[in-house]
C-alpha cells in the first residue's frame, strides 16, 4: 500500500451497484487502489446481508445507524461519525 496516490474522491462520479441482501439492498461505490478497496455504501432500511464476510474491515458511519453483526452473535452499534 506505499504506491497510493494523494488525492480527493469525487463520489459523483463513482458508478453505483447494487447488491441485494437476505432483506433489503446495498449501493456500491467502490475505488480500487492496488490492492485496497474503498467503498461508499448506503443500505436500505432492514437490509440484512446474505453473508460472513472473513476480510478485515475499517467502516466509517457517514450517517444515521449502523449495526454489524459478527459470527460470533456479537452485535457492534455504530452512530453517525463513529468508526470500528
């Protein structure tokens, strides 16, 4: 990760995906960078995803609420502004 650029992101101009969960969808927004992926996501209301995801995540909360759900059961509250 020593190669990635300085630079602003302009989302606007950033395709957006869409992935449905077991309940709801999610919108992608994603930038490769090597090997890093950074993605904006916005989720529906009761979107649940329809996996376990095994990578290492950093997720920023822009806005509203956010709980993520670990295999474990644990449940992992996230507010606006907050990161885990």
């Amino acid at each position: 990760m020593a190669n990635i650029p300085f630079q602003s992101i302009n989302w606007q101009i950033i395709e957006k995906t869409e992935h449905p969960g077991t309940t709801g969808t999610s919108y992608w927004q994603t930038l490769h960078l090597g090997g890093l992926r950074i993605r904006k996501v916005k989720y529906s209301k009761e979107y649940l995803a329809d996996h376990w995801c095994q990578k290492g995540h950093i997720v920023h909360c822009l806005k509203g609420r956010f709980t993520s759900e670990l295999a474990t059961g644990e449940q992992i509250i996230l507010s606006e502004g907050d990161t885990m």
